[in-house]
C-alpha cells in the first residue's frame, strides 16, 4: 500500500515514564477510510499513544506521521485536519457552551455558524448560553465531542468516546461515527466496549502493557485466536461433573461457572456434546449459543493475568 | 525560539483566557476588596493634614504591595498545570496552534485581567484624589502604570512555576512560596544587614549603603516598585513617621524600569523552555 494511503503512521514508539514502560516499540498503521478501534486493558498505553500521535506527549524514540508527513516537524500543518477528544475533560469553568465551542472553531478557523449547529446535534441546544462549570460528566463529553466534529475533520481521534454517554447518546454517537465515516472521516478511537468496536470497526489493534499485540480487520481478529463459538448449558444437576463428561468425550474447551457449563465446539458438534450429556443423564434444562466475539479473541490475546499498568521496571 | 508566530491564535487565546478569568469570582472579590479599600484611603488621607496626591498615594502603595501580587498569583499558578490536569489544553494543543502562541496568549489574557482589576481598583480613587486636587495626574497615571508592571512580575513567575510544574496543587505551593518572598524579601535584606553588624538605628538617619540599596531593588520587587513610585512622582527624599528615606543618585526610574522588564521577560523564556517540551 502506498506511504500516503496510511493517514496514521508510527513507527517504533517509545515512552517511559519514570518506572513505567508505557509503550513499547509501537508500530501502527492506520489507513484512509478506516474506522479503527484501539483496544486493550486498563494503563495498557493507549491514551500515551494517542498523546503521541497527537504530538501532546514527547516519544523517547520513535516517529509519527500523519498523511506522510513527521508530526514532529509540522505538528501546526497536520493538525489542521484533525478533530480530537480526550479520555475526559473539564473546558472553562466560566465559558458558557457556545463561547467554548466559538473559541475552538477560532482556533481552527472555521466558521462560527458550525458552532450553534453542532450544539443542537449534541443535544445542548438550550444549555449553550449556561457555564460549562455547571454541566455534568455526561454534557461535557457531549461539548467535547461536538468540538472534535468542528470543521469535519479529515481524521477524528477519539479516546473512550461513549464513556460516560447514556445508551441513548451512545447510540447517537456510534451513528455519528458511521456518518462522518461515509463522509471519508478516518475515525480511530480507543475503547473498552469490544461489542461497540465489533459493530463499528472495520480495523482493530491490540494493546498490552504497551506493547501491538495485534493489528488486523476485525475477522482475522476475532479468528485468530482459532476460536470456536461457544455452547452454554443450563444444567440442573452438579455443573463440574457435566463438564467431567465433555471433556471426556474429547472436547478440550471447557468450562464451568455454578450450574453453567460452557464449550467452545464447532456447530456440527453440538448435538454430540447433548448426546454425552444424556447417555451420563444429565438434564440440560436450556441452552443457547454465543458466536465468535471480539470480546472472547480480546480475552485470549491478553491472558487472565490480573494486573494493570504497563510493564514496572525491574519487576 | 520562532519568530513566525499566528497572532490570529495569539488573540483567541487571550480573549478566551480573558473571558474565563474575568469572570473568576475570586478576582471578582479581591478586585471590589481593592475598590474598597483605595477609597477609604483616600478619604482618610483626604480629611487629615497631609493632602495631596502623593501623600496618599502613599497609602496605596500599602494596599497594591499586598494585593496586586496576590490576583497576580492567583490568576497565573494554575495556568498551565491546572489546565493541563484538566485535560482542555491537550484539546487546545491538538488545534493548529504552537506552544508559544498558547504561552503568549495566556500571557497576554491574563495580563488583561490584572490590568482591569488594577485600573479598576485605583482608576475610581484616582478620579476622586485628582478632582480634589488636580495636582499631578501625570505622576498618577505613572503609578498606575507601575502596579501593572508590578503585578505582571508576579504573572510571568507564577505562569513559569505553572509550565515546570506537573500538578495543579503544586503549583499553587508555589505560588504561595512565592507571596510568602515577596512579603519578607526586604526584611531578609534587613536582617542580613543586621546580622552582619550593620545597626538598623543607624538606617533612619545615613540610609541604607549602597548594597542594601542595589540588593533590594533587584531582589525585592516590592521594594523596587515602593521606590520607583517616589521616583515617578518626582520624589527622592521622604519622611515618613520620622524615618527618613533618601534615594541614591544612581538609582533612576529607567534604571528600575529596565529592572521590571527583565523580571517579567526572563521567566516567560524559563516558561517557554519548559513549556515547549512537556508532556501535556
Ligand atoms: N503522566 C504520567 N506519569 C506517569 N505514568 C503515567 C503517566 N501517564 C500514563 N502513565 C502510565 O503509563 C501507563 C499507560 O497509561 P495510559 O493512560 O496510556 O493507559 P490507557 O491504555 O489509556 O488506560 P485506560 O484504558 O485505563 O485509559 C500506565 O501504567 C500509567 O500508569
Ligand atoms: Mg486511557
């Protein structure tokens, strides 16, 4: 693919912060067109990254470009095109919503009239003559997200954009992307709702303890972990001794959670895993089947290890 | 550092710091405390014996050394870091803007709020002292004109402690460290000259040598400000309360001018330095 198809670009980031090895040799390529989820676990180095690419946070080593060209050296030129949330923010106290929003369309020098209008598509149409300090959690990621939309930005950035959001603005929000997406908006966002990202995203990248784990479309994904979907029974008896008999009768992929036994098995397979049951006589009371989800791929790629942050130094 | 700079970003961001703070109910109280207090001087200076404007211009000086650091302090400690903390700046930073344009504006904002609330808090005495006795407006407005520079000392050093420091909470540990220097720097010159044998008796009626002369007015800008006030008014000698103070020849008003603009420039170069490189 050629150099100026990938409007993202980083190559071999770098960045530590004291004790803590944030990102790690991050290479990511993100391309035109593209609605790219960022995932990965909590202090996973996201919103560093994010940072960096935005040229917030300086790389200890590494190099970012945007439609081609080195943020470093003309950080002023590519942000032109760029709308940005952050994970969360609080604006100015003092400012009401419409003069917050009218001070960030200056900066970008677009024009005012975006401003009201946008407003009213975040649904603060009656609140944008009222103080920014008096809004809640909610309404502010509302105006932050309403200013990353000023002046249809080329790329969007957004870091975890329905945190915080009703299921109500959340789906506003999800359809807001697809929109400015068929628009030809890049949009790369960073979330913990793999079923969102698994709606939206044509991409996805990994994250763990700083480091790409993966970076695929969302099938190869979800695949890659040679994942089976998943058959979950409602067993009325004793839950272990069910799963004893499964993995007897061969399947490796086993699980059980009180009186829930669960298994990873092709569909063809199903009726076997009921047939064993029954020869055991076990009663299966219902059951039901899970497709393959990112959210089982996410689960595998970054283990079970409880444990958050990036990686400690000498630890 | 670039020359090439958008005064157009300059502008937005002044107006919008401006616009915040001028509005910041804390500047709000402190500039009506100020209103308040320049006028009961003023009609207390007015009713006594001593009349005329710089006898109570005098008094004001008692009122701005206190208070024009403060509202300086207040508006500039959190000016960065907090904002950084807030997450808005990575917002701003993320517009087509630079760091130095960000610095400069805020700069600038700020300035334009300490600049109203001083010309707020002297402007309406003023009126009242020069209507009585329209005796030297020129030397007034001067004096005006030095509390601003005053107070855009205690700006630029509060913004600089602003942009090295990570945390809000901090910064404001050293905004306060920073009032806390500007109260007692010229008692600490004192109290060097006393411990080194020098008799503070003796101050009152030879003045103070020469060193404790330049220290003060480069280390104190309090000091340094109360001096050059009496120089703006065409003054260099004064009794005050039989304390007679007497003001080198080689002391000037250009001199001590010089002596404000570096106070106010060299930290926005240390705030700039910082600024550009962190991590926001
Ligand atoms: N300013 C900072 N100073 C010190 N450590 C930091 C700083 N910012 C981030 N870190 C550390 O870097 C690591 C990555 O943090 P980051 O915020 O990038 O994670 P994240 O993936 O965005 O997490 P989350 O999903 O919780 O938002 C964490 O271990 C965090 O503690
Ligand atoms: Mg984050």
């Amino acid at each position: 693919m050629a150099e100026a198809e990938f409007i993202i670009r980083t190559e071999g980031l770098n960045k530590r912060f004291k004790t803590v090895q944030a990102v790690k040799d991050l290479s990511l390529n993100v391309r035109k067109g593209d609605i790219y989820g960022f995932l990965g676990p909590n202090g996973a180095g996201k919103t560093t990254t994010i940072k960096m690419i935005l040229d917030l946070i300086n790389p200890d080593s590494g190099d970012v470009y945007i439609k081609g060209i080195l943020t470093r050296e003309n950080g002023v030129g590519v942000r032109q095109g760029i709308g940005y949330m952050p994970e969360r923010t609080q604006f100015y106290r003092n400012l009401t919503a419409l003069q917050t929003m009218e001070f960030f369309a200056e900066l970008k020098g677009v024009d005012k009239a975006e401003c009201d209008e946008l407003l009213n598509k975040m649904g603060l149409e009656k609140w944008k003559d009222k103080k920014v300090g008096t809004f809640s959690k909610g309404m502010v990621q509302l105006m932050g997200i309403g200013q990353s939309l000023l002046g249809s930005p080329e790329l969007l950035i957004l870091d975890e954009p329905t945190s915080g959001l009703d299921p109500r603005w959340a789906r506003i929000l999800k359809d807001t992307m697809l929109e400015v997406n068929s628009n030809g908006t890049t949009v790369f966002f960073s979330s913990h709702l793999l079923s969102e990202v698994q709606e939206l995203c044509n991409r996805v990248a990994i994250l763990n303890k700083g480091q790409l784990i993966i970076e695929d479309t969302v099938e190869k994904v979800s695949e890659g972990q040679m994942q089976k979907p998943k058959l979950i029974l409602k067993i009325s008896g004793d839950a272990g001794a069910a799963a004893q008999v499964i993995r007897k009768g061969g399947f490796s992929d086993v699980d059980f959670h009180g009186n829930v036994v669960s298994v990873h098995c092709d569909s063809h397979e199903r009726t076997k895993v009921l047939n064993l049951l029954a020869q055991a006589n076990i009663v299966v009371d219902d059951f039901r089947t899970q497709e393959v989800s990112l959210e089982d791929a996410f689960m595998k790629y970054i283990g079970d290890e409880r444990s958050v942050g990036g990686e400690l130094n000498g630890d | 550092m670039g020359i090439d700079v958008n005064t157009r970003a300059i502008f937005t961001v002044a107006k919008k710091e401006f616009m915040d703070n001028v509005r910041n109910k804390w500047i709000l109280a402190l500039t009506i405390i100020f209103i308040i207090l320049t006028l009961v001087i003023s009609f207390a200076h007015g009713r006594g014996e001593l009349t005329g404007a710089e006898i109570t211009v005098l008094g004001l000086l008692s009122i701005s050394t206190l208070l024009v650091p403060i509202i300086a302090i207040m508006l500039g400690y959190a000016s960065i870091s907090g904002e950084a903390e807030t997450g808005s700046l990575s917002v701003v930073m993320a517009h087509p803007i630079r760091r130095v344009e960000v610095l400069l504006g805020k700069y600038i904002g700020l300035g334009a709020v300490l600049s109203t609330s001083i010309i707020l808090g002297f402007g309406i005495a003023g009126i009242l002292i020069m209507t009585g006795d329209a005796s030297d407006v020129a030397g007034y407005l001067v004096f005006i004109g030095l509390t601003i520079l005053l107070g855009l000392v205690y700006l630029s050093l509060s913004i600089c402690f602003s942009a090295i420091l990570k945390r809000r909470v901090t910064s404001l540990g050293a905004g306060i460290g920073l009032f806390f220097w500007a109260m007692i720097i010229g008692s600490v010159i004192m109290a060097i000259f006393w411990a080194t044998g020098g008799d503070l008796m003796d101050l009152g009626t030879t003045g103070m040598p020469d060193w404790m002369w330049s220290s003060m007015m480069i280390l104190s800008p309090s000091d340094m400000y109360q001096t050059a006030t009496m120089l703006g008014f065409g003054l260099r000698e004064l009794a005050v309360v039989g304390f007679e103070i007497s003001v080198p020849d080689y002391i000037t008003l250009g001199k001590l001018l010089v002596i404000f603009a570096t106070w106010i420039l060299a930290p926005f170069f240390v705030a700039y330095y910082f600024f550009k490189k962190r991590d926001i």
